[in-house]
C-alpha cells in the first residue's frame, strides 16, 4: 500500500500546528523557569528571616512598606551596642535577633539572642573551647551566619565547630570538625536544608561537605572533595523532581544529592578564590567566581561533567568578589568590588544592561550582599553608605544613605523594618 502526498491545504494545516506547538514548548535544551527554584525554608520559616540571604535565598525581599532612606538618627527605632567583633549578618524569628561575635582576638566565640521589639540583649552561648585560626582582616572566627528552624539556632565557628543551641541559649549539640586550615579562615554559612545542617569547608588538606542530623548533629553523610580554597555557601534547589545541593568553590561548581552526598554533576570555569552565593533564576543557577573571573549560567539537572553542555552564558565583565549575586525580574545585578561598580545584565542571555561605579572607587569596598525590596536594590559599602537604586533597564540611583558607621554584614528583613549590623552597633530601620 502506498501513502499519498498531503495535498496543500493538509501540508498548511500540519505545519501550522507544528508551529503552534513549537511556540508552546520551552527552548531547545532549557529547563522551565518554574522547574528549577530555591529549596525554601520549611513550615514558618518563610515567615520570618532564617537564614543567610532571607527566605528568598538571594535577598530578594516580599512585601512592601520597609522604609528607603535612614542615617544614624532619621527612621531609626532603637540601637543598641554588640559586643565583641564579628561579621556574620543578623537572622530573625519571632521576637528574637540572633548573630554571632568574637572576643578575646577569638579565644571566644558566642552566638548571641537580642529581643527584636526594643534590642535588648537576652543572652549569649559560648561556643566550647577550642583551636583558633588565622584569619584576614574582613574576616573572624565570627562570620558565618546562623541558621534555625524555630526550636534550634545553629551556627559554624570554624575550627571551634558546629553548635546547636535551643532559644533559651541552651547547648544542645556540638560536633567538631577538626582543625580548620584555611588562609583567611572559615567564613561559609551552615545551609539548613529539610532535617540536615550541611555545610562544605574546602582547605589545604581534607576538605569535604558535610550533612548533620540537625537533632542530634550526627554525621549523615561526609563526602572529601579536591578544593584547598574557599569561603562559600552551598544552597539547595528544587530541579523538576529532585533536589540539588549546589557548591560553588575552587575551579568547580559542583552538584551533590543533598540526601546521599552523592555528587550528580560538575562544572569547571571557577577561579581560586570563591566566596559569593550562587543565584537561582531562569532555569539556571549563577555562579561567581572571586577576584573578576567568570560569572556562568548553568543549567541544573545533567550528570557527569556538564562544563560544553550545560553553561548557557557565560561572562567576566563585572564579577563580584565577595557580594553575592542577586536575581530580580528579568535582570541579574551583580557587584565587582574590586571596583565599585555595579553590572545589571539580562538574566537569560547574560547581556550588559547597564554598569556603572557607586560612589569613588575603591579596592574590596564592597562586602555586604545586595537587596530588592519595593521594586528598589540596595547595595552597601563598607563605609556604611547604601545605594539605593531603581530596579530594570535603566541605570538610576535614587538617593544615598548613610548610617555612618562601617557595615560589611547583610541586614535581615521582616514586617518592614531591617535589621542592620555595624562594626559594633545592631539597628532596627523602620517608620
């Protein structure tokens, strides 16, 4: 039996359903911007800010009303001193404030509780005592920011180790690590993700990541990695339908089962020295690598080595050495500090929108990570001046503040006021 050709007005119709069909599809090769996303924190979690970079994940921020413009007096509801020294960046739950501070030249490490309606300091958990490290001078053995899940607040001190604390500062659990060996010292934030504490250390010798009973602070997997170098921290996301753990560090980026430890994919294109989290929008993952070398696009979800099959984009104008990353919209904003300038390019295809310098320039001035809260990015230096700027195509700054203090720690958000840290004072910024 033979089959006939189509005859015109056949042929027109099958092609313009092939046509419709292929405009209803996604793009050769992409993943559903909705198939990949942030792993959010569990039950109130993304009520409140529990973590690193909020519950966004990137300090991307809900809801609106949070004020524009403050200085050392104007829109500021209470202050209070911190003591000792520390950079990590505040977390909120309910009606408590925790971060961490070091003291002593860090023979002392604590995390510390303050009442988030006036500030007052309610009280501080010592972490035990153990072996100290060298660190840079931006850094201390109290820069990672903690993590909780509204029962336990966990935090990293480095070679001092993991510690869980109950909201009456109580220890419940601490795991040591080992001794931290690592040239500017410890610096990644825990990841919280289900019941696990997971978090990666990459040094001269034995680096690994590591997932923890959150409970109890039982090993549940440890898997060695090859990094000797870097100051990230991992993030989880969600991929169609399994989870991801993504690690960003020394010459890699690298994909792990976050339940098994198991490594799934790895992507080469990074440099030495990686501190900023990675990003998520898209469909991709954005990761930075440190001291202007490239920012790649990946896609998630290959296995194997995905480094010619899986980067959409990638470019090394205007890569962050320390700032994180931030993905609004259609944009994805990105800071070189090295420079002081700023990038926005088109998420997508990873095209310069726009770039431009904030204020003078100057060399690792940036340390804070970016926010977009009310259709605005907020962007601090070092010396404690946020730049406000309008999010989009066109490159406008609105207006600076100034809290006339130095700030390299990322403020936390929740029911319109920020919780900004300072080299030795805690604000709280509202109407």
């Amino acid at each position: 039996m033979t089959r006939s050709n189509p005859g015109p007005r056949r042929l027109a119709a099958l092609v313009l359903a092939l046509g419709m069909l292929a405009a209803l599809a996604p793009p050769a090769g992409a993943q559903d911007s909705a198939g990949v996303r942030m792993v959010p924190p569990e039950g109130d979690g993304a009520r409140w800010w529990s973590r690193w970079r909020g519950p966004s994940g990137q300090g991307v921020v809900e809801g609106t009303g949070y004020p524009d413009r403050w200085s050392d007096t104007e829109n500021v509801l209470w202050k209070v001193p911190v003591p000792g020294r520390g950079h990590s960046s505040p977390i909120v739950w309910e009606d408590r404030i925790f971060l961490t501070t070091s003291r002593d030249r860090g023979r002392r490490v604590s995390i510390l509780a303050f009442r988030r309606s006036d500030g007052m300091l309610l009280w501080q958990a010592d972490a035990p005592n153990g072996p100290g490290e060298r660190t840079h001078g931006k850094n201390s053995p109290a820069s990672a920011t903690v993590t909780t899940d509204g029962e336990r607040v966990y935090a990293s001190f480095g070679s001092r180790g993991l510690l869980a604390v109950d909201f009456d500062g109580n220890i419940l659990w601490h795991r040591e690590l080992g001794r931290i060996d690592n040239y500017h010292g410890p610096a990644g934030s825990p990841l919280l993700y289900r019941d696990t504490i997971i978090i990666y250390q990459d040094q001269n010798r034995g680096a690994f990541v590591i997932a923890l009973d959150a409970r109890t602070g039982e090993t549940r997997w440890r898997t060695p990695r090859a990094a000797r170098v870097g100051w990230g921290t991992p993030i989880a996301i969600s991929v169609g339908d399994h989870d991801e753990l993504i690690v960003s560090s020394q010459r890699f980026v690298q994909s792990y089962n976050p339940s098994t430890g198991e490594e799934l994919w790895r992507c080469e294109g990074m440099l030495r020295e990686v501190i900023p989290t990675p990003a998520v929008g898209h469909g991709l993952v954005y990761c930075a690598s440190g001291r202007a070398g490239p920012t790649l696009a990946i896609r998630p979800g290959g296995r194997g080595d995905v480094t010619r099959t899986h980067v959409e984009w990638s470019i090394t104008r205007g890569s962050p050495f320390v700032p994180s990353p931030t993905v609004y919209g259609d944009y994805l904003y990105q800071i070189n500090d090295m420079s002081s300038i700023i990038t926005c390019l088109n998420a997508r295809t990873g095209e310069t929108v726009w770039q431009e310098r904030l204020g003078r320039p100057r060399r690792e001035g940036i340390s804070a990570s970016p926010i977009v809260v009310d259709d605005k990015l907020f962007v601090t230096n070092d010396e404690g001046q946020t730049f406000v700027l309008k999010t989009g195509p066109d490159f406008e700054i609105l207006h600076v503040n100034d809290i006339g203090a130095p700030t390299l720690a990322s403020p936390a958000l929740v029911d319109g006021i920020w919780y900004i840290r300072t080299a030795d004072e805690l604000f709280a910024i509202g109407s």
